[in-house]
C-alpha cells in the first residue's frame, strides 16, 4: 500500500534523471507522433511529411517548454520544501 503522506523519492528531483525524463518525453512524442500521426491529422489539413513534421515539432516543443518550466520550479522548490506523494500527483 502506498503512503501519500509520504516524501517523493529523491531521484524524482535529481537534475540528471530530469534531464533524461525531459528528453526522453520529448523525443518518443515526437517519434510516435510522426509515425502514428493520430486522427489522421496530416489529412485534415493536406499537409506533405516535412510540413506536418515541422508542425508537430512546434507543437511538441511548446508542450516540452511547459514540462521544462514546471520541473525547474519543483527542483528550486524542493530545495526550500519536502513534497509528499500526495502533493506530487496533484501538481
């Protein structure tokens, strides 16, 4: 059973294992995004590859910026605070 009350453990806020989280996020999305193409998204629009491609990396770009930012809050912020798990899943 699971303890909400709880500190998050402490690799969830190690800069290395952010970076990796990050990058790895951002890379599979746009891989499965550009395979997949979901909805038949590029048919919507009658976009060529490179188009929907550059699309979708902007698209995913501005979503990575938003992980990006909240995960340097939540580093600074667990230096000053401890976060439980509970804490964690809502935010």
């Amino acid at each position: 059973m699971l303890d909400f009350q709880k500190p998050i453990p402490s690799y969830l806020n190690e800069k290395q294992n952010i970076t990796r989280l990050i990058l790895f996020t951002s890379l599979f999305a746009l891989v499965f995004i550009n395979i997949y193409s979901p909805f038949g998204v590029d048919r919507w629009f009658n976009l060529t590859r490179l188009e929907f491609f550059t699309y979708s990396s902007l698209t995913i770009l501005i979503g990575v910026l938003v992980v990006v930012l909240s995960r340097i809050l939540m580093y600074h912020f667990c230096k000053r605070h401890t976060i439980n798990i509970w804490q964690y899943l809502v935010g």
